[in-house]
C-alpha cells in the first residue's frame, strides 16, 4: 500500500511555471526602431544598424581586410545627452589599431613653441650612444 501512495505521489503533475515571469524595468519604456542585422558570415562579414526611440543610434559593419583575413571593422553611435548636446562618435579598427574619432574624445593642449624648439633641438643635435656603467652591487 505504501508503494502505491509513493508512486502516485511521484507521477502527479507538478506546479511550476514553464515561463520566467516579465518585470519590466523602473525606467520607461524606449522602442525600438530600427534593428538591421546581416551576418556574421563564414568569412567574417557582417552589418548591423538600430536606433532607438530616444535617439539612440548604433552602426557597425566589418569584413576580411586585414593580414590574413583578419576583419577590418567600421561604424558609429550617436545619442544626445540631457542638456541637448549631441554625441556623434565613428570609429576604424584594422591593423593600425581602434581609432575612434569626435568632438567631445579629450585632446591634450597643443605644445608651446619653446618645447617645439627644444624637441626639434634635439632631433638635430642627437647625443652620442651612452654605454651603461659595469654592475657594482657593493
């Protein structure tokens, strides 16, 4: 008898839920408006482009460019700040590196003419090759 409760207790269905309940977030809500995507392929090219209801946009695309097929990739994303000031920034990435480009990426202050002199000084007037001083460690 024990074996009979047991086994029906075993193969009554259980309660659980088959989907993860949705909390949305505190925030409001922000369509999307575009959403484009194209690859990734084999070779490694690929495209995407979305932009959002508040005015979030966001490009991307790379393909087989570099040494030995490595992918060269280009794009941009823009947004506005609260205030109302734009931020447009685009990017490269190939072998020479990630260079992203804008206006508001900090740029240190042009160097004063004296240091240019200086610099240009010593690029004419090079020292001769130092040789290091033999280990003494007492």
């Amino acid at each position: 008898m024990l074996l009979v409760v047991v086994a029906s207790a075993a193969a009554a269905p259980q309660r659980y839920q088959t989907q993860p309940t949705y909390r949305p977030s505190p925030g409001p809500f922000i369509p999307i408006l575009v959403d484009e995507r194209d690859g990734p392929y084999a070779d490694g090219t690929y495209s995407f482009n979305f932009e959002t209801g508040n005015g979030i946009s966001r490009n991307e695309r790379g393909y087989p460019g570099g040494p030995e097929g490595a992918v060269v990739s280009s794009g941009g994303w823009s947004f506005t700040f609260p205030d109302g000031t734009p931020a447009v920034f685009t990017f490269e990435a190939d072998g020479d590196g990630y260079r992203p480009v804008s206006n508001l990426i900090p740029t240190p202050h042009p160097l004063p003419a004296h240091a240019i002199e200086q610099i240009e000084f010593a690029r004419r007037n090079p020292t001769p090759a130092s040789r290091p001083a033999p280990y003494r460690p007492f």
